[in-house]
C-alpha cells in the first residue's frame, strides 16, 4: 500500500527542516505497470532546500531516498525528483 501524501510530505519536512515540499502522486499514470500492480506509488517530488546548495544531482538524490529507504519498493516504487536550493528555480 502506497503512503499517503501527507505521509511522504511529513518524511520530507522532517528530514529537510525548513523547505519547500512539494509531493504528487502520478501513480494513476502507471496502472499497468508492473511497480504498481503490488500498490506501490510512482510519486513526483520538488524540494528547494538549503542543504542542496553546492551538491551534484546525484548527492541531492541520494539524500531523497534516504528519507524512504525503508518505504522501497513495497510503498513506493518511484520517485521523480527536483532537489534545488533556494538560489536556483524550479522549472
């Protein structure tokens, strides 16, 4: 069973004292796919946060997944992530 949005956005905030957390679940746009068949969610993520300020994609990412290890790939089965620090936009 996916978690709730509220849930993914509690995680986030915790983790991320102070961003901006924005979470949609998009996993009406997967039925079918083999991820969602066990009601895990594809959910997209945009968080600006000071933290991501001079750190490669590939760190802010990691430090995202951090927050839902636990979650994958029973809960959630994707995440399609924006990490920005307050000086960079979000598209």
């Amino acid at each position: 069973m996916r978690p709730s949005l509220d849930e993914l956005r509690a995680r986030f905030e915790a983790a991320f004292p102070g961003a901006s957390v924005e979470v949609i679940d998009d996993s009406h746009l997967h039925a079918g796919h083999a991820g969602a068949a066990g009601g895990a969610g594809h959910f997209r993520v945009r968080l600006v946060c000071s933290r991501f300020a001079g750190l490669p994609t590939i760190a802010r990412h990691r430090l995202v997944y951090d927050c839902v290890r636990d979650w994958m790939p029973h809960r959630v089965h994707a995440l399609n992530i924006e990490a920005r620090s307050p000086d960079e936009t979000l598209a």
